[in-house]
C-alpha cells in the first residue's frame, strides 16, 4: 500500500498538469473541464526564511529595490475543501442509503456528485478522527481508543504525536485558510483547561479558526463551547440549538474568509458532534416522525434492506443479517415498553433529520461563495456506526452506561414528552442502533464486523465530477481521505513537519475512482481493533473475532489466543451474513496470522480488553494537571475547569471549605459545582440556607440543607465521609455542612458515583457553566455574595 502510493505521489509530481496521474491510472479530461492543480510542494515545512538575495551597499541608494516575503500560495488551482464528519450513524439511517430518516441534504449532494459504498471506520470516534486528519491508522496516531480510556502504551496515549502532522497543518503551511467547527476529541484530556498546553488543541494542529467543544460529547442545550482558546459565554437565546449554532459559525467564517481573500482556498472541517448521544432536538423536529417507528426496529431493518437493493446502494440478493446477538425481536415486547422505545427512536429521528438540514446551509452557503464550483466536498456519514451505548433497555442518562449501571425502559415511561429536551441526557436502546446499521451485524465499538466500521461517503466536486449521482465500490479505509485530498489538491507530503520526521501517510489515494467507477482499489489489506473486536480485511476476504457485546460496560475474563474467528468473502457477500470459517479453515489460520503482523507493525500491541474502568483516570495513573495534593484552591472566575484537571473525588471522603461573605440582606447562587446534568455535586445558598445537592447521574437527587447561615465572613464547610472500604466503588456517604465550625446540616447518601462523575463538565466557583447540577435553579445562577477562595480536599 505505502509503495503504491509513494510511486503515486512521485508519478504525479513530476508529470504536473499534463499527465496528471493516481495510482488508479491516468485521470485525464475524465473529470474536468480545467486543467488539474500543478507543482508539488516542499518535501520540508515550513519553507526557510526570507532572504533578500539583491545588492545591499551603503545606503538605499545604492541598493537594489526592496523586496518583502510574499505570503504562500497554494497549488494553481487549488480546491476548496469542505470536510464534513458526522457521529454514531448507521450505514442503513439515511434515506440517502436506503434509510428511514429523510436527509434532502445528502440526497442533494450525492446526485451531484459520488456515493462510496465501502467506506470503513475504525468503530469509536476518537480513532477514526485521528486517522481522518493525519491519514495513518489509528493506533499508529495512539489513538487506539477514546482519549478518555488511554493508557500509557505507544498506541494507547491519545497523544497524537508530532510526526503524525495533520492535514491542517500541512495545508496552512501551503496557502490554505484552515477552520475546525464542533466537536474535538483528539486532545488529552488532560490538556483542555484554560491554560493548556494548547499545541493540541485544534489551533496548535493547524486550524487557524476553531469553534467547538473539546469532549467525546455535548449537552446540545447548554454546552461549555470554546472560541480558539476562549471560554464561550453561554448563550440567552432561549432557543439554542449547538447543531445550529455550528453552522452558523461556519457560515460565518466562510463568508468572512472569503470576503477577505478571495483568492485564497480554505480547508473547512466541520464535525458537529450528533448524532452522538444525547440525542437533543427541537420539540418540532421531533414531533415530524410521531407513529413512524412503531412497527419496530425488525420491520425497519426489512424495509431498509429492500429500500438499499432499490437504490443500488447494496448489491442484489444482498442478506438481512441475523439480529445480532442478545438483542430482542420487537414482537416480544411489552406495550409500554414499545411505545418508549418507539419513542426513543423519533427523537433520534429528530435529531438526525436536523443535523442533516443544518449541514445543509453550510454546504449551501459555500457553493455560493467565488470558487464554489472548485469545491471538493467531503460528507463521512458517521465516525463509526450507530451507537449501542443506550444499553439493551434504552437510557435517560448515558453516563449511567459509563458507570457500569444498566438502566430500565420503566424509567423513561413517565418522562417521554421531556426525551430530546434538557432534562435528559437520552440514548435509544442498542437494538435500534443495530437497526441503523442495516444490512450489518452489531453497531458501534464493534471494529470486528461492518456494522462498526462501514459508513457512508458522499464526495462532490461540482465543477469536475461527471459521473453525477455515481455509485463507487472499492473498499476505502478512512485512512485514505489525507492522500486523496493531497493528490486532489497537489500537495507533497511533506517528510519533515515542523523540524520533526514524519511518519510515511498510510493511507493510499482514491482519486483515481472520481473519474473511473472501475478504478482498481488502491487497498488490499486493512486491519480492525477496538476493545479486542478485532477483523483483517485482506483481498476480498474478512476475518472476524469480537471480544464483547457493546452496550455490556462491564467485562470479564478473555482469552484472545482462544476467542473464535469468522471468516466472510464480502466480494460474493456484502452485508457480512455468511459464516465460512468452518469451510475454509486454512483461510482463517491465514488472516489470523496476517492480523498479528497488521497489530505488530501499527501498534496495536498489547491488546487490552478492559471496559469502563479504564475510563477512571485516577485508576489508570492518567496526567493530572491537578496533581496529587491534598488540597486544592480555587478563586471566583475559575469556570469550566474540564474533568481532566480535577481532584479527584470518587470513591473517598473529601471536604470543600468556602470561604465566603454573606451580605446582611442574605445572598444566593453558586459557591461550587463539580459536573451537571448527568451527575456532579453543587454547593449554593438560597433563602439563607446552604444546599448541598449530590445528582446520582440523574437517576436521583439527594439535598442536605443547613440552618439559618450567619451573616458576614463565613467558613462553609462541606464534609463527605465516605463509608466504603479501599477498592469498593460506588458506596454510600453521610454529609455534614459547618458554619464557622458549627454544625448546621447532616444528611445520608444512599450510594456514590463510582467511575465517571460528569460528561464533560467540571468545576466552577461562583456560578454554573453548562448544565445545572438540578432544577431548582437557573443558570447561571450567580452568587451574589463575595467568595474569597474554595478549597478541596481529599482525603487518602
């Protein structure tokens, strides 16, 4: 793969625009009206610094005329590049690929341009993110899972490491405007607080403009968004929508970009975080798919096979895969539960419909712009397939997921009218992510099998893409897009970056396939890992191993030496549905053994089967920019300080002193909040009282409220002894609150948050960012006194 795409490269650097060349085969007039970009660039970025090469003499008079550096300049006809990249889509969601949920904007794009029918993924969002921006495989990225499982293995850091550069480095150290809009889940957790270190945030990865959030996901209602480096103040618009909000960002910078240099191409990554949970959407885009998901997630996937076939998306006589392992049939539900699930489902519905359109003003918006026709639009329908993570009944709370607890359909049914606002942080149940998946076994985490892995593809180039409305067939890797987008643009990857030697790009340019619908596949094998799901795809042939089902966070003993392997010939069977290991056990042993050559030479070594305890940080010996103290000081305007810099404080007793003046006329508003929505802790006064509220992942609320507080300087204190032994997770706690050292509120907690308190949300003093901690206040529920200092303290 690496020779052919280096000979590739080559080929085409020094033909220039004449010969124009892939490693597919000449493109030639095939796909454009103009002629292609020309040159190569610089092996070694950045380029040397100026130097005047005239004649100085004594003075200006005597000197040759001045010159100054001129800034780069891209590649002579250069696109634009719009990447849009969306989260925990199914291959059978979309109408586009035969789905249930309308997507006019897809539907537009793909009649205009081509669909990829063999697009694979890694199966988790971090990795694959990391794969499309740098154009190698995952675990050689080390992102061989999410950034908040990593481990201290070369694969596993979640470091991206400097001789990985990404494309938006390269392409603004080549003349391009570079914009990241949304979700960034490639920096260390470790590093997002307010004072970094920044060179992985997505400016220091070579994103001139970033607007996102830096999380795996995000209250879509109250979300903790940051300006390049600077903290969004939440907005008041009591509409807010963080999908719309994106891309009007986005349409913003395009406009603004464009009106300033309008000769100069632009990069826009735009990867708006749905439709990952929590599955938040307006109540009117939710109310459009009422009734259309009671026949349940069997019926669903039928129809959408037949609807694929139709389409020409999957090949006839394709197979309905069994449903996969542990899900149930829809016929043996209950009632109740149909109409939850059923429900769950139109939300979800609801929330990918309005992705879809607000995409869609993007897209449109950039078309219109100088050089919309010279725009190579890039829609990746999903970083993995559709998400299993609800759990087999459904969830209110995906952070209950993350902690181990399995949840009941019962809970949703009094709260079904509230699903999709921000009261919840839902989830569908695992089955009706299955069905997303359609024609494929499993979801989401499972890199093992295609209903994991595969996703669709949309590419648009409207001024050079003839085939309008194409379908495309050669197996694709997301490894693939970097090279593409190089060859497309005429860039050479550069082997020095920044001083640092950089790893050979492991992906392999499909550009050849824009022009040629039978341009030959320019990838013959690729590996599969995530969690110990594991598939090696090698020439038409998959072998297939998986470890564990996905929405089971807790994981026993494994054996990888003994786990089964499947064998599947997806040239004569697309969806995967045919077992033929027992027939071909020589083919097995084979791609068995390819596999461990695969994992050895990408760092995928060692394999880890661990779940939802390697999410602990503390547990995991994870950076802490906190540091092991015992104690912590925070002062007011310390806001939005990210999970990844704070005490830890499950699993132990710990107190919190503030240290603060309550005014003679009272005061009221937040001292301290640690989390949000879906689980955390707050210390606030209202009414001359002090609450303490402990939100057990939503499920429950427990409130401690003191006495009458005294005026003036006061010391409140808040201390939480926990009653579990070392080791024992999740137990309970008696809280007391203290006024100068008195005694003024007790109270029980039944139980504790054991692994993961919050997604996404951590401290704040002297108000609430994001989402509120409980109901009975409003955001951003200021304190109206003065606080001096707020101190943690955990105790061993």
């Amino acid at each position: 793969m690496l020779s052919r795409c280096l000979i590739a490269a080559a080929l085409f650097a020094a033909s220039g625009a004449a010969g124009w060349f892939t490693a597919a085969g000449r493109l030639g007039t095939a796909l454009a009206q103009e002629p292609p970009p020309t040159g190569g660039t610089p092996k070694v970025l950045p380029r040397p610094d100026f130097q005047f090469k005239g004649k100085v003499g004594k003075t200006y008079k005597d000197s040759d005329p001045p010159q100054f550096p001129q800034p780069v300049k891209a590649p002579k006809g250069a696109p634009n590049v719009v990447l849009i990249l969306l989260d925990d889509t199914g291959f059978g969601q979309y109408s586009t690929f035969g789905g249930g949920v309308p997507s006019p904007t897809l539907d537009r794009l793909a009649a205009e341009g081509l669909r990829y029918t063999r697009f694979h993924t890694t199966a988790l969002c971090s990795p694959t993110r990391a794969a499309l921006i740098t154009g190698r495989n995952h675990h050689s990225a080390t992102f061989g899972c999410i950034t908040e499982a990593a481990t201290g293995y070369d694969g596993y850091t979640c470091v991206l490491p400097r001789s990985c550069g990404s494309i938006g480095e390269v392409l603004r150290q080549n003349g391009y405007m570079t914009a990241w809009l949304g979700k960034n889940h490639n920096t260390p957790t470790w590093e997002t607080s307010a004072i970094g270190p920044f060179d992985r945030w997505a400016n220091g990865l070579g994103f001139d403009y970033f607007y996102g959030f830096n999380a795996g996901d995000m209250n879509q209602w109250n979300p903790t968004l940051f300006e390049n480096r600077n903290l969004v103040p939440a907005s008041t618009d009591p509409n807010y929508h963080l999908t719309e909000d994106l891309a009007d960002k986005a349409i913003q910078w395009v406009r603004r970009s464009t009106s300033i240099s309008p000769d100069k191409p632009f990069f826009l990554y735009v990867a708006p975080g749905a439709n990952h949970a929590p599955h938040h959407a307006p109540k009117e885009w939710i109310d459009k798919f009422r009734g259309q998901f009671d026949q349940g997630w069997d019926a669903y996937r039928e129809a959408t096979l037949a609807r694929q076939i139709k389409l020409g998306v999957v090949p006839p006589g394709t197979q309905l895969t069994a449903r996969s392992e542990g899900l149930p049939a829809w016929d043996t539900l209950a009632p109740d539960q149909k109409r939850v699930y059923a429900r769950m489902m139109e939300v979800f519905a609801g929330f990918a419909a309005h992705v879809d359109h607000h995409m869609g003003r993007v897209i449109d918006e950039v078309k219109k712009m100088p050089g919309g026709d010279n725009t190579i639009f890039l829609y990746v329908v999903g970083d993995n397939g559709a998400s299993a993570e609800g759990g087999l009944e459904g969830s209110l709370n995906e952070n209950l997921f993350f902690n181990g607890f399995p949840e009941r359909w019962q809970a949703a049914l009094p709260h079904l009218d509230e699903l999709g606002g921000p009261r919840w942080f839902n989830h569908f149940p695992a089955a009706w992510a299955h069905a997303m998946s359609t024609p494929f076994q499993w979801t989401k985490q499972v890199a093992s099998h295609l209903g994991g892995t595969r996703n669709p593809m949309i590419v648009s180039w409207p001024g050079r893409i003839r085939d309008r409305g194409g379908l495309r067939t050669q197996f694709l890797h997301v490894i693939d897009i970097v090279p593409t987008l190089y060859e497309a643009i005429g860039i050479t990857p550069p082997t020095m970056l920044n001083g640092i030697a950089q790893q050979p790009i492991e992906g392999a340019s499909f550009l050849g396939t824009f022009a040629d619908k039978n341009a030959p596949a320019t990838r013959r094998t690729q590996y599969f890992e995530m969690f110990v799901n594991r598939g090696i795809y090698h020439d038409g042939w998959m072998a297939s191993s998986r470890s564990f089902v996905p929405w089971s966070p807790i994981r026993g003993a494994f054996d990888p030496f003994t786990a089964k392997w499947e064998l599947y010939n997806l040239e004569q069977d697309f969806s995967q549905a045919t077992d033929l290991a027992a027939k071909h056990p020589e083919k097995v042993r084979e791609l068995e053994g390819r596999f461990w050559q695969e994992a050895e030479r990408y760092k995928v070594l060692p394999l880890d089967w661990r779940g939802v305890e390697r999410l602990n940080g503390e547990l995991q010996g994870r950076p802490n920019l906190a540091g092991k103290r015992d104690k912590y000081v925070y002062y007011p305007g310390q806001i939005a300080l990210p999970d990844g810099a704070c005490p830890p404080v499950l699993n132990k007793s710990f107190s919190v002193t503030a240290d603060i003046e309550v005014p003679e006329k009272g005061a009221e508003g937040m001292v301290l909040t640690q989390g949000g929505l879906t689980g955390g802790y707050g210390l606030y006064l209202r009414e001359g009282k002090a609450h303490f509220v402990y939100n057990m992942l939503a499920t429950e609320r427990f409130t401690i409220t003191s006495e009458e507080l005294p005026r003036g300087n006061v010391a409140l204190a808040m201390n939480l002894t926990y009653e579990g032994k070392a080791g024992e997770r999740g137990k309970g706690a008696t809280v007391t609150l203290t006024a100068n050292g008195k005694k003024v509120g007790e109270g029980q907690l039944p139980r504790t948050i054991p692994l993961s308190l919050s997604l996404g949300e951590g401290i704040d003093v002297g108000m609430d960012t994001g989402s509120a901690v409980d109901f009975t206040y409003r955001l951003p529920f200021r304190y109206t006194g003065r606080i001096e200092r707020v101190t943690i303290e955990p105790k061993p």
